[in-house]
C-alpha cells in the first residue's frame, strides 16, 4: 500500500532539516551524544505524528517545538540538571562541563557555555532566524522571556569577546 503524498514530503523535508535539529538538540541537551538520542526521538515522534502537521508555517518551528517537549518529557525521566539559579561556581562548572563535552570549534563552546534555555533561545533567532513569537511558540514561553534571554546570550558573547579570538582572513 503506498503512503500518503504528506507522509512522504514530511519524511524528505525531516531529512533536510536534521542539521539544524541536531544543532537545536545540542543547545538542549549540552552533548553530541544525548543530542542525537533527542534527534532520533524526534524523528520517530514526528513521522508518527505527521497526520498533525497543517501544512502552515515553518516545518522546522513544528519539529523544534516537538523537540522541546520531548526534551521536557525526557527530562523529568532523567535527574534534574543544576539549576541556573545556583551560585556563580556552579554555573561556571556547569558551562566548563558542557563545554568539555561538546565539538571542540570554538563557536559551539561558546553557545554551550550559556546557561540553560538561552543558548536555544540564541540558535533559534540569531542562526536560524525565527521571530522571537516564534522562538517563545516553539520554547513555551513568553516574547518578553525571549528578548531577556537573547540579550543574556549577547551580553555573554560581548563578555567572551577577550578570551576568544576571532579571526579574520
């Protein structure tokens, strides 16, 4: 029996858009590894889901707001990760722990060194070029928590600016 023509274009257009979703994973989940377990459920949950998919809007903003919420599910499975209300060492630590575990290219270190949420917040409307409504939609949160936490991770890149080098050539 063949599969319907929406089926087939939802599994094609996925495919195209796995480097961004394992990119989104990363700011999720701080490591290549659990990043693509994430990308691997979405995956499965979006081709399972696919009769949802309207047809409005950007395919990638359904496949990100999936992430999210299969991140947020798994994550209640798994034990809760420092919170970024800690103290100033407990998050240095925890930026220096996912920086450790994370592509070793200067860029992704500095995205993984950004406390929890704003690094996917920063993904989302500085490299993919999402609205900020649509980064809340997709986030599950406010347009004001988005602008707070764009300028979070502008505020952090401006303070990177002395301990990474960026070339020119």
């Amino acid at each position: 029996m063949r599969q319907p023509a929406t089926t087939i274009d939802l599994r094609r257009d996925l495919v195209g858009l796995l480097p961004h979703l394992r990119r989104f994973a990363i700011t999720l989940a701080g490591e290549a590894g659990v990043a693509d377990e994430l990308v691997q459920a979405v995956c499965l949950r979006a081709i399972a889901r696919g009769h949802q998919w309207n047809g409005e809007g950007r395919l990638e903003s359904w496949i990100y707001t999936l992430a999210r919420q299969q991140w947020t599910e798994d994550s209640r499975k798994r034990k809760p990760k420092a919170s970024a209300r800690g103290n100033v060492t407990d998050i240095r630590e925890a930026a220096r722990e996912r920086s450790a575990s994370v592509d070793p290219d200067a860029i992704h270190r500095m995205i993984a060194e950004m406390p929890d949420g704003v690094s996917s917040i920063f993904l989302l409307v500085d490299v993919e070029g999402h609205s900020y409504q649509q980064a809340a939609d997709i986030m599950g949160i406010s347009t004001a928590s988005v602008v707070s936490q764009l300028a979070t991770a502008r505020l952090h890149f401006a303070g990177l600016a002395g301990t990474h080098p960026i070339h020119r050539y």
